[in-house]
C-alpha cells in the first residue's frame, strides 16, 4: 500500500475494504489478548472506556463516512498502542521498562509515547474528517488538528484526576500513572501537542513532495 495511494483511497460503503477488515482483526486480537491478560481488571475497564465510544463512533459513522486507508492504519496502530497499555497500567508497561533499562531512563515512558501518539497518529484522521466530511477549508482543516489534540489532552488530564481523586480512588494510582512527576500532566499535554504538530508538518510535506492532490 504506497504512501501515495493509501492517503488518497477512499471507498463507498459498499465497497470490500480487505484493509480495513485486517486492522480490525489486529485490533480486536491485541484487545482481546490486553483483557485476558491483565493483571488489573478494574484498571482495565477505567482505560478501554475511552476506546468503547471510539470505536461506536468509527462503527455508527461508517455508512455515512469512511477513512481512507492510511487514516484506518493509523488509528489502527494507536488504538493497539493504547490497549496494549491498559492491560499492565501505563506506568508498569513491560515495554516502557525496556527503554528505561536500555536507554538508562529514570522512568517508564511509555505513558509519553501514548500521548505523544495521539497527536502523530490522530492528526491526519482528525484533518481528513474536516477537509471531507464537514467541508472546512484545507488551512481550517490542518490547524483544528493541533488546538483539539491541545484541547482533548487537557480534557483527559482533568478526567485523569477526577478518576484518580473523586469517582474511583482504589485504581486511582494506577490509572493517573505520574510516578512521581509533579508536572507529568503538562509533560502528556506538550508531548501529544508536539506530536499533531509533526505529524502535520510531515504529511503537508509529502503532499507537496508527490504532488498529492487534496481529496
């Protein structure tokens, strides 16, 4: 699936997307696996909340709009990222434990690799609902990316602590994940912002590079 094929394939809903069918398999398999395997079941539940309404919004939005493929792979991909985080808590995350040790990190990051995921992932999917479902302008649609990665990061942030201090202190802890770093919230906020903004920069690149013409 070239570059510039995957982010110019679209398809009606009545059209066999054999892609969209192996994400989802992907997918549906990594998750199942996290719930199988985690060893805090309660945590698990508080994480994969979020990833219930993302994916009712994926499923009821699918006969009126579809992703293009390269969208589909990168929501795929952090969509795996995040679950595969709920089943050990961030803060424990085996593969966020491998980095400290190799790199000689003072802390398991794999809670900044999420957040900054969200916004390097996300931003390209966010713009394309803008630029094609809702008809914005293209410099609208590449900019609203970046201020709702900024905006929903700090959304979460105070959903964070209103399940780690108000609704649910026995797995707050374990779900807010800080590790000891005061300014850890503000540290998720820049990492997901500077990650929209990348991901940005970059496709806009590509697309003057190839010469992609805007769907």
């Amino acid at each position: 699936m070239p570059f510039s094929l995957a982010i110019s394939n679209y398809r009606t809903p009545y059209q066999k997307n054999y892609w969209l069918w192996i994400f989802l398999t992907v997918f549906t398999s990594i998750w199942v696996n996290t719930l199988i395997g985690t060893n805090d079941l309660n945590n698990w539940f508080l994480e994969n909340t979020l990833t219930v309404i993302f994916m009712l919004f994926l499923v009821f939005s699918f006969r009126k709009y579809q992703f293009s493929d390269l969208s589909y792979l990168l929501i795929c991909v952090y969509l795996c990222l995040h679950v595969y985080g709920s089943k050990y808590t961030y803060a424990e995350n085996p593969f966020g434990y491998w980095l400290k040790d190799y790199f000689h990190f003072g802390r398991n990051h794999y809670d900044r690799i999420v957040h900054f995921s969200f916004g390097f992932l996300l931003a390209y999917p966010m713009r394309e609902l803008f630029l094609r479902w809702l008809k914005y302008p293209k410099t609208v649609s590449w900019i609203l990316p970046i201020e709702i990665t900024l905006s929903v990061s700090g959304l979460y942030e105070l959903i964070e602590w209103a399940v780690a201090d108000v609704f649910f202190k026995a797995q707050g802890d374990a779900y807010l994940g800080t590790q000891g770093d005061i300014w850890d919230a503000q540290k998720d906020i820049f990492m997901a912002f500077m990650g929209a903004i990348l991901s940005t920069t970059i496709v806009s690149l590509i697309k003057k590079l190839f010469r992609i013409h805007e769907q």
